[in-house]
C-alpha cells in the first residue's frame, strides 16, 4: 500500500486489523467511512456472478457508497 499511497498523497489511507467475518468487519467500518472499495474475484461457478461473496455481502450490508474493483491475474 505504500506505493500508492506515495503514488496518490492527497487520498487519506488508514489500515486497521480487526478479527471476524469479512462481511461484517467491513459493514461496521462502513459506518464511518465516505466510501468503501471491496475487492472482487469473481470466480463463481456461472458467467454472470461476477462479484464474490464477501464483495457482494458489503454491498447489501454497508452504510456508504461501495465500488466493487476487480483483481486481474
């Protein structure tokens, strides 16, 4: 995360390690949060599931606006 944090100054970034299910840690830090960008593989078993458990789960359960990135590779 340094690199891009070092690549993109002025966007504040804060890291935090917290223990429990990945849909619920992310939907609580939600709460607080102007926005929340969730990570997506996309590997479900059809063509149109395009969003991963955890990426779909904090979309139905944040309290701010949530942009689903997919990872490439």
């Amino acid at each position: 995360m340094a690199g891009r944090h070092a690549r993109y100054p002025y966007v504040e970034l804060r890291q935090e390690v917290r223990v429990g299910h990945p849909v619920q840690v992310l939907a609580e830090a939600s709460a607080q949060a102007p926005g929340l960008a969730a990570g997506t593989r996309g590997r479900g078993g059809f063509t149109g599931m395009l969003l991963g458990s955890v990426s779909q789960g904090v979309l139905h359960h944040a309290d701010c606006p949530v942009i689903a990135v997919p990872t490439h590779g």
